[in-house]
C-alpha cells in the first residue's frame, strides 16, 4: 500500500494558487482573505472524504476518519495551511496534505484502523499581525487562555476575538478543547526540514526526535553619538563598532561549538546619519540548542566576551530577556516506531533535532508527539524558492502511512489512560 504521489502533487500546487502573487511565491497569512478562501477549501474536500469536521475554539480544523472502535482515542497527523508573506508552497500545507492523501489511500484500500484517524490544520502557525505564532496548537494544548487573548488586537485594531469568529472558532468555544485534547493518542507532523542536513547526507527523510529550545533577549548597547568629521578615531565611543564586535562574538562561538545557532536579524541604530557617530544600538540576540544547559552556557560565555568589549569600548550594554523557551523531547516510542518501520522499509533516514519550533513541540505537552522531516532542495524556506523533490516526498510519505499502520497496533488502552493523567 502506497500514496498517490500525483494526486499529492496536484493537492500542493492548487492549494499553492490561494494566496499566489507576481513574485511566485505564496502569501497567505492567517484571517486574510486567501486563508478564509483556502480554509472552506479544505473542510469542503474533508466532508467530501466523509470526514466528520470540527472548527474548534482556535478555529484548528479537524477532520475524522473512524476506526472499527476497538481502540479508544485517535491518532492525529496534519500541520498548517497559512503562509509567511511571499512564503512557498509546501511549508505547512505540504504536512496537511500528505495527511489528506494518507486518509485517502487508507480509504481506497478499505482499511479502517482501530483507532479513529484525524487529520488536523492548525491556525495560524506562521508569525503573523497579531503576534501570535503557533497560535492554534498552543491554544489547543491549553498554553494560551481565553482571557488573556479578549483585547488581543492586530495592527489595524482588529480584534482577535473577531476573527476567530469568521472561521468558525471564538474564545466562548475554548473549553470545548480541553476535553477534546484528553482523545488525541499520538500526533505525527510532516514538515519540509527548511535546512541542508538531509540534502548534505543526500538522504530523503528524517525522524525528528526533539526540538530545540530557544532564547532572545533585548539588547541595547549605548555609546556617545558626535561628529563624524571632527571626532578623531581614539575619542569615539561608537555603538555600532561594539555591537558588531558583540555580534561577531555569537558567531564565533557557535560556529566552534558546532551544534548550536546563535542570530542577530533585528537591528536598529540611532541616530542613523551619515554623519553621525552611532549613538545608540538596539538589537535581538536569538540563540538555539538541543539542551537548556548549552543555552545558559552560550548565553553566559558570550555575555563575557560582552562586557570586555564594553570595557575596551567605553559604551554600556544592558539585557533583557523576553524568551526561554526550553528544548522539547518528542516521544521516543513514536521515535523508535518510525526507525524500525523505515528499517522494514529498507529506506535510509537521519536522526535529527529540529531547529525550528513546529506545532509538535506543543501537541507534545498533551500527547505523544513526533516529527518526519523531508529534504529541502538548497535549504530554502520562508521564499518562492522552497522546493523538496516528489521522490523525497513520495518517501516521508509513505513512511508515515505504514508507521500509522504500526502504530495503530502497538498504543494500547493501558498507555491512553496513562496520558490522561499527564492532564
């Protein structure tokens, strides 16, 4: 039994005509038009599959294919539908479909499991205009509460509460999640990996075991702004030169490490004259590792060779931190499930972490929670140019379908009531 890699292919490039614009890309971010038009897309094919569809709270969509009701609770595969601006065509959408397409070989070849089987689209995971991304799974999960999203609001004013609404979702719905979450046995997510660690070992799929942790912080270096003319080299106090020393500092250190990323994407300098001294520099410290200890190692290390800097510089450097995000384990039995089904199916794959948060860094905290990664060509994400190859696709594919199969057989009663403990 295999997918319909055609079928899968012609899902991803129509649903990639939503949102399409004159740079070839694809934007559609969350609540916008193109998502409203996408959405009713897809709940539309999931009743034609004779789904039953749910809209919940967060406006998630979900859809079911029962089992034979030997097994209580569901295994859950899907990802997300929305886009970054000017985004491709498989960063999310690639994981609903092939999820889709799953249900429906299953479907073709009249195999129910005994588990029910549910697919899953989750709303706005990309960053979006209300700042909020992984903003259905961390709402599902329970990570995010009702009150505290009531005056949430985008840049025009629009409220959250709004919007939600016109999908179908609204935060009155919101505690119908949590008996809803207390049902989902496993979750498997497909995802485009969107570096170049498959496509160096040329191998077509990984299995994803855990996700890194992340941690930013607010950092203000502060030195005299002058004249850029009558300011001789020895009596500046210049911010911009500190910070880049600061900032080449980062990138010193995690490229010796080796298994950790350390990024400045967001800078501002004040006063921003061509004549000016910097005065003043505003910048993101962003690092990601596989453990919160070689997080607090980097951050403590690079904080050192900080303040000689500030020292030999004369300026001042002041923190402050908005985000810790410990590393998430993903479940190791779906992990070793996954590894032997690929083992069985005599297809090579890669053990990796993944760099980026996903939607199954969150489902993990509710329910057993896993990864496969397809190989992205050039590493490309978030761009026009993101592209994975049908065959690498075709793979991942049907590695998840079969360790569906296998995982059906293997999650029992007693390992269900064990997760609802975790509640």
């Amino acid at each position: 039994m295999k997918i319909n890699l055609t079928r899968l292919q012609k899902d991803i490039e129509r649903f990639a005509t939503y949102g399409k614009n004159e740079h070839g890309g694809v934007t559609r971010p969350s609540f916008s038009n193109e998502d409203h038009q996408v959405r009713k897309l897809f709940i539309e094919e999931l009743k034609e599959l004779g789904l039953q569809v749910t809209i919940d709270g967060a406006a998630n969509i979900w859809g079911k294919y029962e089992g034979t009701g030997k097994k209580k609770g569901s295994i859950v595969i899907g990802s997300h539908l929305d886009s970054v601006p000017n985004g491709g065509k498989y960063d999310g959408p690639l994981g609903v479909l092939t999820a889709k397409e799953i249900i429906t070989t299953l479907q073709e070849h009249q195999i129910k499991l005994n588990h029910d089987l549910e697919i899953v689209s989750f709303t706005a995971e990309e960053s979006n205009d209300f700042h909020l991304s992984t903003f259905g799974s961390r709402a599902f999960v329970g990570k995010l509460k009702p009150e505290g999203l009531k005056e949430t609001r985008d840049s025009k004013g629009v409220l959250l509460q709004d919007e939600l609404m016109k999908v179908g979702g609204g935060l009155h719905q919101f505690s119908n999640m949590e008996s809803m979450k207390k049902d989902k046995k496993a979750f498997i997510e497909i995802h485009i990996e969107q570096g170049q660690r498959l496509e160096n070992a040329n191998i077509s799929m990984a299995i994803i075991d855990r996700v890194v942790g992340t941690f930013r912080s607010f950092v203000t270096v502060i030195g005299e702004a002058n004249h850029s003319g009558t300011t001789m080299m020895n009596n500046r106090k210049d911010a911009l030169t500190a910070a880049a020393e600061m900032i080449l500092e980062i990138e010193r250190y995690c490229a010796i490490k080796g298994n950790i990323v350390g990024t400045v994407g967001k800078l501002t300098v004040t006063p921003n004259g061509a004549n000016i001294i910097p005065g003043q520099i505003d910048f993101i410290l962003e690092v990601r590792a596989e453990t919160k200890e070689a997080i607090q190692n980097a951050v403590n290390a690079i904080n050192q060779v900080w303040q000689e800097i500030a020292e030999k510089r004369e300026v001042v450097i002041q923190q402050e931190v908005f985000l810790h995000q410990k590393p998430v384990v993903l479940d190791k039995d779906l992990v070793a499930i996954l590894e032997n089904t690929a083992k069985e199916m005599n297809e090579p794959y890669l053990r990796l972490p993944s760099m980026a948060v996903h939607d199954a860094a969150h489902m993990a905290s509710v329910t057993k929670s896993v990864m496969v990664f397809v190989k992205s060509i050039g590493g490309k994400s978030h761009c026009p140019e993101e592209y994975s190859e049908p065959y690498d696709i075709e793979k991942a594919a049907n590695l998840v379908l079969q360790g569906i199969v296998g995982l059906d057989r293997t999650l029992s009663e007693t390992e269900l009531s064990v997760l609802s403990e975790r509640e």
